[in-house]
C-alpha cells in the first residue's frame, strides 16, 4: 500500500493486487462493501489521516476509488469542495423538493467560512445518521 498526501484534508492510497492478497479481499469486496472490504476501507483510511501530521476535521468524509488494471487508488477526503461534489451528484438521484432543498443547503455551505460550513456539515450527517 503507497500512501500520498494529495492535499490538506486529502491522501490516497495505491492498492496493489499484492496487497489484496495479503489482507486476504478481492477487488469484489471493495465495491460491494462487504463487511471485510469496509473493514479494509476503514483501516487504510485511519493509515493514510495518521500518514499526515496534522489533525483531521472528523466531518466532510468522502472517498473516491479509481480502478485500474492491477492497482485500486482510494482517495480520502475531508476537503469541502470535495463533500460539495458528491453531494451534487447524489442530488440527481433525490425527488425534485429534496433536490432543491439540498441545492439550498451547497449554496449556503458555499458561502460559509470554513469553520461555519463545517459545522453545517457536522449537523447534516449527524441527522442522516439519525434517520
């Protein structure tokens, strides 16, 4: 596994076949998320935030997988431009009322000082883990 630092709040993490093999998940476990290719997620992204030397937010978490012929490259971020992308994208699949409710809320974490849009965030995903 080859860590880099891409960006404050941001680090990917080059998975090799090799490394598959040796924790024992398949390229299926970490699209499918089964439960060992979350647990796998879930440690390489504690291995790539402790790589920086800086405290992470602990909000905004997103993560991209790439897949390439013989290497998976997970990026992890907690960079707000990145949360602002994917919540655009997951719009599309929302009902139009949701859809504009939640353009509403881009525009108003868009405006924001970073402090403020985080907490924003911070109030957001505890309510989505609420429901």
């Amino acid at each position: 596994m080859h860590i880099v630092e891409e960006d404050l709040y941001k680090v990917s993490c080059r998975i090799d076949r090799v490394d598959m093999r040796q924790h024992g998940i398949t390229l299926d476990d970490l699209m499918n998320r089964s439960p060992l290719g979350r647990l796998f997620l879930r440690k390489a992204s504690e291995l790539a935030k402790e790589s920086t030397d800086y405290e992470w937010p602990g909000c905004a978490y997103s993560m991209q997988m790439d897949i390439y012929k013989n290497e998976v490259v997970v990026v992890f971020s907690e960079r707000i431009d990145d949360y602002i992308y994917n919540l655009r994208s997951s719009m599309a699949a929302l009902p139009k009322e949701q859809a504009a409710q939640m353009e509403k809320m881009i525009a108003f974490i868009s405006m924001s000082e970073e402090a403020e849009a985080r907490d924003i965030i911070r109030r957001f995903e505890e309510n989505v883990r609420e429901v």
